[in-house]
C-alpha cells in the first residue's frame, strides 16, 4: 500500500468527497438530532453517532477502492497494441546540433534555399509529449503550412530538416533550441493563443519535429 501514496488521484478523491458534502452533512446533522435514537448491532446510539459510523464507513470503502484501482494488478494486464516505430533509412548530425532521420525519401526535385515549401509536421518536446500539429488528433484534417526556406521567416533548425527533402518525404528530427525558437516572429507556429503559448513554453529546450514534405514552388531564380 505504500506505492499508493505516490498517487495524488487517490489522496484528492479522498479529499473532494469530504469537502463537497460538508454543507449536506451539516444540515442533515441538524435533522437527524431531532429524531429518536435508532438501533444499531443491539446498541442504541444517537443519530448524530450514528451517522458518523455511516460516513466513516463510506470513506473507507471509498479510500479502498481508489487504491485497489491504482495499484491492482490486473489494470496492466490488457497487453498494449503494437506500435512499431517506421524504418529509419538514414541518419545524420548537422554541425548545428540538428539530428535528422529519414523515414521515407519521398520523388522529384530536392527543396533548396529560398523556395516556397508546403508540409504538414507534429511538433513533440523530447519526452515524447504532444505540443502541436497541423494534423487535427480527432478529424485528421490537416491545415499544412506554406513558408519559404530562410531564416527570416522559419525557425533554422526545421530549415536545415526541409533542405534536401522531396515532395512525399518524411523526416523525424530533434532540434536544439539554439536553432528553434529563438524569437517570437518565426514559424511555423499556431495562430490560436492557447496552443502558440505551449509551443512558446517550451521554446528553451529541445523539440521533436516530424514533417511530410507536399509541395515545393521554386525560387524565382531557379524556376527561370
């Protein structure tokens, strides 16, 4: 049982419950004190005591529940769907700390400096937690994002990742935020306040980005 006291559910269940019918119990404490005494094991007793035995009772049973939920083990019985990680074809080290996987290498013309590229990514803090994307968890819509390579405009870090791809490719990388998040004007980053203010919060620490190559529109110059 001491594991359990590593879990605040258990603790905070405990806690509500009493708090949140502490108004009911008083009043109820009221009307109960106006009636006859009531039996209770062949021993009369009051029914403020009464009542007191009831609640101590249902707390018990309530703390005894919560723990045996947490803690039995049965609840990691259910074995766990197959996940398999994608195939990772390659992987390199930028001399600015970027690291690259490439999962699928996708056709066509390579994305250089200075075009217009069109991607969908999922953005990840190292620990695998969810932070952003532009692919909706629930729908699967995506709403992918259109923005030239240069450092102006885009974080440098996802830059270095989109260098190179082709239309169809899919790159896994970990960016330092020395070359992520640096100021608040660089993208891609959400439009809504709620989940631009989580991506800012972690702009000082390493981000996950996984990104799918769609479209690449050339450079002026290299398009004539």
């Amino acid at each position: 049982m001491e594991a359990c006291s590593m879990f605040a559910p258990a603790d905070f269940f405990q806690c509500t419950s009493r708090s949140a019918t502490s108004d009911k119990q008083n009043s109820r404490d009221k009307q109960l004190s106006r009636k006859p005494l009531v039996m209770v094991s062949n021993s009369v007793v009051s029914p403020r005591v009464n009542l007191q035995l009831r609640r101590r009772l249902l707390v018990d049973l309530l703390s005894f529940s919560s723990a045996t939920f947490l803690c039995s083990g049965p609840s990691f019985a259910v074995p766990l769907p197959d996940t398999k990680e994608p195939e990772v074809l390659r992987s390199q080290k930028l001399p600015s700390g970027v690291r690259i996987q490439d999962i699928v290498d996708g056709e066509g013309e390579e994305a250089h400096e200075g075009d217009f590229v069109e991607f969908n990514y999922v953005c990840r803090r190292s620990n695998g937690y969810f932070v952003h994307s532009t692919i909706d968890q629930f729908s699967g819509e995506s709403k992918p994002v259109i923005l030239p390579l240069n450092e102006k405009q885009i974080i440098k870090g996802l830059k270095e990742v989109l260098l190179g791809m082709k239309v169809g490719g899919k790159r896994r990388a970990l960016i330092p935020p020395e070359v992520g998040y640096v100021n608040e004007n660089l993208k891609p980053i959400p439009d809504e306040f709620g989940p631009r203010r989580s991506l800012l919060s972690h702009a000082n620490e390493p981000l996950i980005f996984e990104v799918q190559l769609l479209k690449i529109e050339l450079h002026i110059a290299r398009g004539m």
